[in-house]
C-alpha cells in the first residue's frame, strides 16, 4: 500500500508518493503567498492528482495522506500557520471530502521530521528520541514509545523556544535567552555579522565579500575548518550553547537517542566532536549515562517521508 | 489491598501503609548518616514490619513496596544516590528478599510526587501532566497517559537542572542558569541575603533579626504581602524565572497540566497570581491555550503516597 506525504513549506510544497519509507515519486509546487485555506486545499489536491497520474494509480491505491505544517497543529487536526494564513483553520474534513474519503493526518512539520528519523532514520530501533533541527530556527519533535509527543494543545515540541541562557538580541518571539537565538544557522550568521561589524580579522570576509548579508553558516564552519580564530570563537559559542540545549532535553526526559537535523547538521563531525561529554557536564550526577546523539539521515526528505509516517 | 510508600529523605525515612491514597499508618526513623546498602535495607526492613505490626497485618496483605529515593534510579531499578551512599546499587532483589517475595518498585522522588498528584491529587484526570517541587532545590516528575516519563538512563525530569537563564551566582552542579538557582526556596533565600548585603531597606531585616543565615522563603513572602519593596523585587524576579522555567516545559511537551509544589507552594497565591499570562508571554504564537497551572494537594505526604502507587 502507498501513503502521500506532504511538507507544507513558506516557499514551496512539496509533495511525495511514499512506499516503504522510500520516496518513489515526487511533485513540488510554490507556495501561494495570499494563503488562506481553500488555496491551500486546492494545492494539495493538484499535487496528490498529480502525483497519482504519473504513477498510473488511484485515490483508492492511497492509504492515508499526512500533511506536515510549519505551525500549530492541535490533536483535533486544527492549523494555526501564520505564514499561509490558517487560524485554528480545520483541513482535514474539507481534503478528506476533496479526496474520497481518504484518511488524511496533520502535524507539525519539526514533529513529523523527528517521525521520519524514528521510523525510518537515525531513531530507529530507540524507545524514545528527541530530533532537533537546526536550520532557520530550531524545530523539536519528541517521540517516546512510537508516539509522537505533540502535547495537550499542539505546542510541543517548540524546543527552539525554550530558553537556556541570556543573549546579546532578542528572539522574533519577543523572548530573550530561546535556543534557537543560540544554536540556529541564522544565530551562528548573526553572531559571524556582529564580529565583522568590530572590524575582527577573519577570512569570513573575503567569503562574503565584505558583505554582512552574504554570510552564510556554511561559510563560517569552512572557515573554522581552516582554523580561522574568528570562526573558531564562534563554531565554540555555537557547540557550548547546543551542549547546553541539549543537556535541558537530557535533563528534561532523558530520551535514549537524540538527532541533530537540519542544514547546519551537514557540519557533522565539527558538530559531534566532544559533543556527549559536554552535555554531561550539564548533568546533577556527572557519571550517570545519557543516550546517543546522533546525525539526522533524512535531509529535504524528512518532511514528505515523515508526513507519511504519521 | 494494601500498599506501602517509603519515602527516603537525607534527615528521615518516612513510611506509610496506604489505602486508596490515604495513609492509614505511619511510622519515621532518623535516616543513617553512615549509609551504604545494607543499613538501607535494614531501615526499611524495620519501618516495614513496625507498620505490619501496627496495624496487625501480615506482608501477605501488602500488595507491593513503592520507596521513593532522591537520586538518579534506572529503569532497572539501580539506585545511585550520594546523600545515602548508594551508587548504582542493585536494592530491589536483596529487599524482595528480606520481604518474603513481596513485590519492591523504587522510583525518582520528584517523579513519585508527580505521581502521587497524578493518581490522586492535583494532576487527576488529565492526560499529562509535569509537577515541580519548588523546595531546597527544583525536582520535577513528568507523567503521560498515566506513564512516569522516567527517561532511558533514569534521569527524567531534573526540570531543576535544566537552563534558563544566565544567573548572578552558580549551581551546586557546577553550571550557571540551572532553574533552581532562580526559584526554589533557595535561591529566594540567596537573592534575599544578597539584597540585605548590599544594604537595601527592608522589613526582613528585623524578621530575620539582621542575621541573614535566619532568611527563609516564609519571611519574604510575609514582607512581600506588607509590600515590602525589597520583599516585592524579590519575588518578581522569581515570578519571572518561574515563568520562564514553566514556559519551557509548555514549550517542551505542552502537558495538559503543570502542578507547583514544595514548600514554595505554600504561598499559592501569590505565585499563580498572573502567572498564565506570563507564561504564555513564552510561546512562539501567543493565542495558544497552554495547559492548567496548579498547586500541588499533597504536602509532605506526596512521597509517601506516590511511592505506593509505583
């Protein structure tokens, strides 16, 4: 049997016919900027008759489509997405009915990646796992026993809003001290941007062209591979605050493995060097064990892959 | 049937036989400074059979042993804790032993509070919920679909440990930030003292009779109720903190409920007082609903009770 899954993104949705955990065909769409939910409803149904033409198969071959939200989703299926315009929006009866009655199932879309990792990926096997991903901002989803821990009114796994410590800028959310304002490529960029700004000598500069906004976190992991001191100072900031982010999931629910997703993850061994012991710093008992951390498998895919797991 | 909750403290051992969540018989003894396993199993042995007797029962009318330590204790059942001189130690069989095959279940004592207040206080009939004990430093039990989330090593939840902000004065753990340094008892104490220090003007003053080691957590919540300025600094600063450190369990696993409890909580309310709205100053969408914030109903006996219902 097939399942659909679908990664509702600012920019693009994409979606994916997925067999297996393997994505055996896939269509992508721009994301309509006006929003609201009748376009949104009229996308998906494009995309999964698309999808169902090239494949030469029918709704019915279809087991169940699962939509991944960058958002709020509550346990009754309804969509809080600023981005796209949906408010407590309620998807699933209306595609349900677009789509003969095919069972459709939403999520977060940091939820519905750590489900990818977990039934498929880099959690598979564990009894429970936390994924964090590290991109834009910092997206968490928690799965313990094969559930999903999505909380009594869609809100976790904000992880990238917990707070761990004080920080120089404010996060969107009005906050000061969020993970995400710590650990996110746009943190480390923001922080690479500061130092420039004080005229420190780094080879950064030349990468960007002496242009701040150019900067990418890509470029200071290059950097710090060719021991640039500028980028050292900040891959160090970075990797104590993540140990520390990190060490607050350990203490929290001490999950047996946790897997670190998103773009910035693509600097895996930098990421993971060291990682394990400083985390246990963060511990009461020193000595106690914690569980793996791991590198996510699923890059771009774990939204459509994951979707479908749901 | 009968259960019996023992509840392992650093000054006494208190036990209880315990008949749906009420405690029908007590008895206490001074816990062995000298520690070590055998003199463990010797007091409880002991307390055990001075309830039977009590109460002219027979360890056959016991359905099971529940006792509640304050360290790490893992899924197997393996009880480290400094205080009493138990690392990793094995207490269950050789306990099971000494009680004629009874059954022995051991636990965190933070997570049989949240236990004891999730089957029969504060926390009933929820879904989910996450207690803190607001004493001489945080513990924290979290519980879901009737689950203790212990964690995969027996860490789960040193809510106390984990991070929030950048502090003036470090953790016992060797960190900066952890949530106890802001809002257990003593870390009132502590700002309390350091105000004094610098001279401020306040009724403490005389509560404590100008000796700072007689400061409690009681003194400043009766100088803030005078509205007492420095009383009144005081505890907005742990009002916040104790925001944040809530805002990030919301944004963790958003549980249906949060119970406060400890000796803190006595001062109920003036710590729920706005205390929602400052914890949903927290979320990334600020329209989301968060879960009830409540007091705990069990006092000192929520070690008790909760370890019978292990």
């Amino acid at each position: 049997m097939y399942k659909i899954g679908i990664d509702i993104g600012g920019m693009s949705i994409k979606a994916g016919i997925v067999a297996n955990g393997e994505i055996i065909q896939r269509e992508v769409k721009e994301t309509n900027q006006s929003g609201g939910l009748d376009n949104i409803i009229d996308d998906i149904t494009e995309l999964v008759n698309k999808l169902l033409a090239k494949c030469e198969l029918d709704i019915n071959n279809i087991d169940s489509i699962g939509i991944g939200f960058p958002g709020v989703v509550t346990n009754e299926g309804r969509v809080t997405c600023v981005n796209i315009g949906l408010e407590n929006a309620s998807i699933i009866p209306k595609l349900q009915e677009r789509l003969k009655g095919t069972i459709v199932r939403a999520g977060n879309d940091a939820n519905v990646a750590a489900l990818a990792e977990y039934v498929y990926g880099s959690m598979k096997g564990y009894n429970s796992g936390v994924m964090i991903t590290l991109g834009t901002g910092i997206g968490g989803g928690i799965v313990i026993d094969g559930k999903l821990i999505t909380g009594s009114n869609g809100i976790g796994a904000e992880i990238g809003h917990t707070m761990v410590a004080t920080n120089y800028y404010d996060c969107n959310c009005g906050n000061n001290g969020c993970f995400e304002t710590f650990c996110s490529a746009t943190a480390i960029i923001k922080y690479a941007q500061k130092l420039l700004q004080e005229g420190r000598n780094t080879i950064i500069r030349d990468m960007c062209k002496n242009t701040l906004e150019n900067i990418t976190a890509k470029m200071v992991f290059d950097a710090y591979k060719e021991n640039d001191q500028v980028a050292v100072e900040i891959i160090n900031r970075f990797k104590k605050y993540l140990a520390m982010g990190i060490g607050n999931i350990v203490n929290f629910i001490d999950p047996a493995v946790i897997s670190v997703g998103g773009g910035v993850s693509n600097a895996s061994d930098i990421i993971l060097d060291g990682l394990s012991e400083e985390v246990k710093k963060h511990l009461p008992l020193k000595q106690t064990k914690i569980g793996d951390i791991v590198i996510a498998k699923f890059k771009n895919d774990a939204g459509i892959i994951g979707a479908s797991a749901l």
